[in-house]
C-alpha cells in the first residue's frame, strides 16, 4: 500500500502548516504551477516526488519536471498533467494521451478547484486537487490524500488548509 499527498498551485508559497498534511506519507504528486523551486525543496526530501510544470513554471522548472508524467504506482496507471480539463471536457492534446495510454487515473491541476470524479466513458478516475497557495480566486486552500492498494484507491480525504489570502502571522514561510 502506498500513501499519497496530491497537490498544486502553490504558486511559489511554502508554509510549514502543509508540512503536518505530508508528514507520512509514501509519495507527494505535485500537479504543476510549483512557481520558485526553494518552495517544494523540503517535500522532495519527505518522500517520493513526483510533478509536472504547469504554465506559471519557468525553465528551472521546466528543466527538473515534464509537461506529462505517466508512471504506475501499486497497480494503479497515472497520467498526470498540468492543463487538461474534466471528463467530457478535455482538451485535445489529453484526449489523445488518455485514449492511447488508457490511465486508471488522471491527475491535473489549474483550475484551482478540488474536484474527484469518474469518467465512465475512459474507464477512470480524475483528480483535482485545488491549489494550497495564496495565489488565484479560490477560497479554500486544498490538497488530496489517499492511499493505492493493490490497484485500488482508498481513503481519499480533501484537506482544507485555510482560507486564501490569510496568512497566519505565527506561520513561518519561505
């Protein structure tokens, strides 16, 4: 059984009350916008790290992480990408990747909004994990949490870390 933290658009924010959320886990996905490299140092030595640039990333970025990442984790086929859109709504570029690499999970980010759901017609599951930094229009700060056993995914948690834009003044950042 592996332990995953899903998580994107930090938009170069680090704050060490996420830090508690990825203690403990087996692998940290990082779905792309990650912004300054210095803010995820500290979760790619925590675990297995794993990520996709997303369109605020420069080449420092760029030069560590790929537009796509596809890899399988404890049976389970994962495609994930920074820009793609929904199940019924992909674009075209991640609708060829799906119907050719047939993933039992597709991971993006972008949107800003916490999102699960299946998509019957591919056969998967789709994940949006929100953003957990400060930077966008949503409201609530979010990350998934799950657990892949033997091709199943299990115990999946969307942790709220606050509201957007309120910066608690006792919470050190980078």
């Amino acid at each position: 059984m592996k332990k995953i933290a899903l998580i994107s658009d930090n938009h170069s924010y680090f704050g060490d009350e996420i830090t508690e959320h990825l203690t403990g886990v087996d692998e940290i996905w990082h779905a792309g916008d990650i912004g300054d490299l210095a803010s995820i140092s500290k979760y790619r030595e925590m675990a297995t790290f794993r990520a996709v640039y997303g369109n605020i990333d420069d080449q420092s970025v760029k030069d560590i992480f790929p537009l796509n990442n596809i890899f399988l984790c404890d049976g389970i086929k994962v495609f994930m990408t920074h820009i793609g859109g929904y199940p019924g709504k992909y674009s075209t570029r991640v609708n060829k990747i799906i119907k050719e690499e047939k993933p039992n999970l597709y991971i993006c980010g972008h949107s800003h909004i916490c999102k699960v759901m299946p998509d019957k017609s591919n056969d998967l599951l789709h994940m949006n994990p929100g953003a957990y930094g400060h930077h966008g229009f949503h409201k609530m700060r979010t990350i998934l949490k799950f657990d892949i056993d033997h091709g199943k995914i299990q115990n999946l948690v969307a942790v709220e870390l606050g509201l957007r834009g309120f910066i608690d003044p006792n919470i050190r950042q980078l």
